[in-house]
C-alpha cells in the first residue's frame, strides 16, 4: 500500500471517528491530525434526544471507542479548533489559531447544525437548540424544571425530544409549517401514523402553523405566535432542521450538489486529494446527504479505504431508526412520491408500509416495531426482486417465504 504520507481529518463526529479507526485498522501508520470545534473524543449522537435528557445515560457513555482505543489511534488533535481555510494549491488547511496542516489526503467531515430560521431567536432566554453533548446536559438541566415545552419542528430529531419529554411528565407542543410531520423523508400515510401516535401519548400539533414569531416572556422562557395564536412556554427547542456545513468546502472551490459535497463511491470529492463523508457528503447514488448514524458510520470508513486507495464502492441503502414512546421506527431507502404504498397492519404496535416503483420493486419501508421487515426489505433492494402488493398486505402472508 503507497500510503499518503499525512492525512487530515476535519471533523470530530461519527464519521470522522470511523474513518480514524479504519485507518489505523487498515495498517495506516503514517501521521493523522484530527480538526474538532469540540473538546470530546468522538461520540455517537443519538442518544441525546433521548436517554440522555432522560438521565439514562451519561456523556462518557457515548463515546465511540475506549479510551484506549482512542489512544491507541495515535491522533494529532487540534481541538477545540476550527479549519477556516483549505489552499488546495499547497494542500494545507488554515486553523483559526494561525496553525497550518498540510496533508496528502484530506477527509471532510464536518457534519450539519441546527438550522435557525430567525438568527434574533437566538437572543431569546428560553429558546435552545440540540446537536452536541453540551447542548443535550443544558437541555437536560431546563426540562428539570420545566412544565411546557414548544418544540419548532416536526422532524425526527424534533419528535424525539417531545416523545423524551411526554415521558418525563412533561407538557410538549410541537408546531411544524407542513401540514404533516416528517413530510420530506417519509410518504403521508407514515406521517399520518406517526401523527396519530404522538397525539395518543397526549403532544399538542400546531401543523401547517405558518411563520412563527418568537419573543421573550418577562417572567421567562418565550412567547410563540402562530396562526392557532399566542402561547407561552418555559423552553422552546428550535428543532427546523439541519444546515449542513459545506462553506469551508465551497469556498475551496469544490463542486456541491445536493446539498452536500459530491463524491463518488470512493468518498473522493471533485478535488481527487479531498473526500468527504458523513452529513455532508452526498450519498453516491441517490444524489442526496443522508444524516444517520449509519451513513456516518459506513460511509466513514468507507472513504478511509478509498483514502487509502483500497477498493471500496459506497452503495448502501440510507437507513435511519428511531424510538419515540418505546416504538422502534426504521425507515430504509428514499420516499418519492411518485411510489405506491401498500401497508401491511402486523400485530399490536406492528406497522409496515411498503413503497413501490411501477416495476414492483421495493424503493422505500418504513416499519413500526418489525425490524425483521426492514432485513427482508434489504434483501429485496439488493436483489431489484419484484414484489406481489397482495402478499405485501396481507397480514397471514409469512413474508419469510420471500428471503
């Protein structure tokens, strides 16, 4: 293996941790420098919509490996630190500290953060955002506190946090611009079903609210104003979505599509020297940014092996899951919505909706509480296998039978 004689990391998530253990695992022995804005060793992020505002985990228990192994991957850190340059001319990236890092081969993994739709709302006391370990124990703090919550936002990272805090005895109204909940990633019958179970566990929706107007309450938290009227709360958590972090990479003159940095099976980028993965990589072949954890994680290690020039060919189907009032979700695939749906009613709490193109073909599941579904459906994909709508649907049809 002609190994790159210094790679550099910029990014310190999921994604960036994969990456740095697959190199190392792949023999990798030369330098590796590591760019984060945060101070922690790498960690899964997840949780903290969940267990961890529920106090049912820690923050060392999201680490990614031991401290150990994270030792023993011999990282040259630069953190809290921020690349505020890439010279692809000379190959070195700018630190916001002056320090300059130059590198063979440079993964970019810098991720998303919360989108703020109004940057005034920031100056609000009781408004707060989620995307990092410090923001999850701040959170955790006010909902200790707290008897209304207004969640802005009907996403998953959104629905979570209303699912996390219904659970803690706490009041949640999530108010969402679209008329349903999730309706980007997911057809409306699954945004129909997850309306359904948020309403039956007691969350107030505000869908289709319109412009939102936020404002401070004197006697604390904030003020919204919206179509259904004004409404106070202790703390409201702006859950509209994720801004990805593509300027370093525009600047630099990389081509962006998507909405991410475009690369191709490798992970490498428009600039054969830069690749990227994670959030902010597009998928290969679907032309999108997928932000899950297991995008993060495969296509991580996947652009270490390209990095390498190792063979690799980054395919896999976007999967995400998530656990909102002890319902496991999995969505695999892309929503279009030009598939038809066919849903196949399980048993108690079991839901599956099957997405097919014209060819019968599986595009896109989602399945309430049968991950069993969601292996099967990986198979299908994998293998363009037809499907019959009627055994689909048909809740005595052993799906099995079709492995």
């Amino acid at each position: 293996m002609n190994a790159p004689e210094r790679i550099v990391i910029i990014g310190g998530g999921q994604a960036a941790g994969w990456a740095a253990k697959t190199l190392r695992d792949l023999g990798y022995a030369n330098h590796l420098s590591v760019v984060a804005d945060e101070p922690h060793d790498f960690y899964e992020r997840p949780a903290l919509s969940k267990d961890v505002l529920a106090g049912k985990q820690e923050p060392e228990s999201l680490r990614l490996f031991s401290a150990d192994v994270t030792s023993i991957l011999n990282i040259d850190w630069h953190r809290p630190q921020r690349a505020t340059k890439i010279d692809r001319t000379t190959r070195q990236v700018h630190l916001d500290n002056g320090d300059l890092l130059s590198y063979d081969r440079l993964l970019m993994a810098t991720g998303s953060r919360p989108r703020l739709p109004d940057p005034a709302w920031a100056q609000i006391g009781g408004v707060v955002l989620l995307r990092n370990i410090d923001d999850a124990l701040s959170l955790r703090e006010r909902l200790a506190s707290c008897r209304q919550l207004a969640v802005i936002g009907g996403g998953w990272i959104g629905l979570e946090v209303t699912a996390s805090a219904l659970s803690m005895g706490i009041s949640a109204t999530v108010y969402e611009r679209a008329p349903r909940l999730c309706g980007r990633s997911v057809g409306p019958e699954v945004a129909d079903q997850l309306a359904t179970l948020h309403r039956a566990h007691g969350a107030g929706l505000r869908l289709a609210c319109g412009d939102l107007a936020l404002s401070s309450n004197p006697q604390g938290g904030a003020r919204i104003a919206s179509s259904a009227g004004e409404e106070t709360y202790d703390t409201v958590l702006v859950g509209a979505g994720a801004q990805l972090n593509v300027e370093l990479a525009q600047d630099a003159g990389l081509t962006i599509g998507g909405g991410g940095i475009v690369v191709d099976g490798t992970g490498r980028s428009s600039d054969p020297h830069i690749f990227a993965a994670g959030d902010v990589a597009t998928h290969p072949v679907h032309g999108i940014c997928v932000q899950s954890w297991a995008n993060a994680q495969n296509q991580g290690a996947a652009a270490a092996r390209g990095m390498l020039g190792l063979d690799v060919n980054y395919d896999d189907e976007p999967w995400l899951w998530s656990d909102q009032y002890g319902v496991n979700i999995q969505i695999l695939g892309v929503y279009t919505s030009g598939s038809s749906c066919i849903h196949r009613l399980g048993g108690v709490g079991m839901d599956v909706y099957f997405y097919l193109d014209p060819q019968q073909r599986l595009q896109h599941m989602v399945s309430f509480g049968d991950p069993r579904a969601i292996k099967l459906g990986r198979r299908w994909m994998a293998t363009d296998r037809q499907l019959d709508p009627m055994n689909l649907a048909d809740p005595s049809f052993d799906l099995m039978s079709l492995r």
